[in-house]
C-alpha cells in the first residue's frame, strides 16, 4: 500500500511537492474610471471596490505597482447624459476610456500593463453591448464595425492589450483584421472566448452601470446549461487569432476552464466576477468563514483547474497576503 501521508509530514515537504501556487503575475486588477478629475465612489454591493475619478485612478495604479500587481483591467463607467444608442463615446479619441489610457501611460509607461475591456454596455443608453435593430435584437455586423473602430481608439491611446467582452460572432477576426491594417500587429487580444449569461453579474452592473434597460444578453452570451459549446466558442476564437482565452464567471464553471485548458495551449485566463467576490466579501465580513483561507483556496481552485491568469477584485488583498 502506498501511504500518500509521507509526502505530508510537514510544511516543507508539502511545499516542495505542491502541484499549484499562486503568483503575484498570475493576477489582474479591475478599475473603474468615472469622468471626473476626483472622485472615490464606493459600492454598496461590492465593499472595498470604487468609481474612480482621474486622480483616484492613477494613484490607485501607483498602489498597486507598490503591492507588486503589474496588471490592471480598465473599465469606463460614463455619466447617463453622455450616453447614447450606439455608444458614441467609446469611439472618440477624446472620450472618457481614450482619456484615461492616456492618462495612465503618460504616468507610469511600461510599468503598469494595461488592459482595456472593449464593450459598448457602459456607454449605450439601453445598456446592452452594440447596436440594437429596431426589434431590439442586438445588431452583430453593426457592432463589429463600431467594435473596430472602439479598438482603434484604444489603440492609438496607447493601451497595451484589448480584451473584447461583448460576444459578437466574429468579433476576434475583425479586431485582428483592424488592427493589423493599421499598423498595431504587435498589440494582443485577450478573448472574452467563453462568456456565459450569468446572474454573479449582479454587482458589477452597479458599479459600472451597465444594466440592460430592457430585456437581458441570453442572445449573444452563452447558455450556462451548455459545456461542448463552451469548448467550441473558446476554441473558434483560437482559430480567429485570439492571444489568451478566457472563461467568465470562474467559480461555478470549473469543469470548462479544465475542458479549455486540456484543449488549447493558449494561456486560460479565469475572470472571478463581482458576485463571487461580493458573496466571499460578505462572508468573511460576517464573521462566516476563514476569509484569508477560503480566499487563497478559492484562487488555488482556479490554477488547479488550468487557469495561468486571474482577474479578481480580491488582487490587493491577496498581494498583501503573497508578500507576507
């Protein structure tokens, strides 16, 4: 008989034949910039996560390059005056997403890795992620051309990766396609390649204003129900000259992060969304659970099951505990 407890005598011999570990460079931050020069707006829904003016922002990256986080996801979250049916401002060079790249790389270059989420749900005026039919259903070819020209405006703002989150059919061709013709070949894409129609959105719909004024996304997000299609959008996406994959939610689709990761040799990003961090928040705020342990075990679930990079608004946090 083998006896598996040999190798679990103590912390050493533990650590030394530890199958995952989380890393500092396996995280990615959420941001969100507000059109205001300050401005620190908390989330009832989500506690510790805030709209950020322009000041907040950029002394909020200049923390997280402290902790030793050197990746951020940046989201616009526009006034509801500025907003309009086809999401005008996330077109312009001098819109609020264009403006605070800008800001971010003029302050802190190559410092700090930036990634901005291209999506037109925050700066629609009916909330959903393009341009609507008079029927209400969303317009896929409309919104890839705008989706073009959103990528450009990133672009030339000087961000350094785009990561689309609408799941339009096509949408990876069409950004690689554009930027190529353009000149930023060498600027990657990370796929929102298996986004799923989920309720854990809750909570971020507050914080980056986004909810649908009608109706929902259950006709271009997918089915949670559905696994092989799962494999299928991430791989097609592959195909479409995707750079990184990514499954969103994480926590309750681990089975298709494994699936993805035993399929692809793309680099699998998980995204723990804002309900997942809000039920562990709260949680541990309630006195509920170990927050630090439950916390760490939730993130080593995610490696174990094939992701290399995490987005979570937990990534502060567990930079203070990494470091010790």
């Amino acid at each position: 008989m083998r006896k598996f407890r040999r190798l679990r005598k103590s912390p050493i011999i533990r650590d030394l034949v530890k199958e995952n570990q989380l890393n500092l460079n396996d995280l990615i931050y959420p941001l969100f910039v507000v059109d205001k020069k300050s401005a620190k707006i908390e989330i009832k829904s989500m506690p510790g996560v805030y709209q950020l003016g322009f000041d907040e922002l950029l002394a909020e990256c200049n923390e997280c390059l402290k902790l030793g986080i050197k990746s951020i996801l940046l989201f616009g979250v526009l006034d509801e005056s500025a907003k309009d049916s086809c999401g005008s401002d996330a077109m312009s060079d001098n819109g609020l997403i264009a403006r605070a790249i800008r800001a971010i790389k003029e302050r802190f270059g190559d410092s700090l890795y930036l990634i901005a989420d291209l999506c037109f749900c925050e700066y629609t005026d009916h909330g959903h992620c393009g341009v609507l039919d008079e029927d209400g259903y969303l317009n896929n070819e409309i919104t890839l051309l705008n989706s073009s020209k959103q990528a450009l405006v990133m672009a030339r703002a000087g961000v350094d990766m785009i990561a689309p989150s609408g799941m339009m059919d096509g949408i990876i061709k069409t950004l690689r396609t554009t930027l190529d013709e353009n000149g930023f070949d060498t600027l990657p894409i990370m796929a929102y390649s298996t986004k799923f129609a989920s309720a854990y959105y809750g909570p971020f719909r507050d914080v980056a204003n986004s909810a649908p004024k009608k109706g929902d996304r259950k006709a271009y997000q997918m089915d949670y129900a559905n696994g092989k299609e799962a494999l299928n959008e991430s791989l097609e996406d592959e195909k479409q000259g995707a750079d990184i994959l990514m499954v969103k939610p994480a926590l309750a689709y681990l089975d298709v992060v494994k699936e993805i990761s035993q399929n692809s040799l793309l680099p699998l990003c998980v995204y723990n969304v804002s309900g997942e961090y809000s039920m562990l928040k709260n949680a541990g705020i309630a006195g509920l659970v170990d927050y630090p342990k439950i916390l760490m075990e939730t993130m080593i679930s995610f490696k174990r099951a094939g992701a290399k990079l995490i987005i979570t608004y937990h990534a502060k946090e567990l930079a203070e505990m990494l470091r010790g």
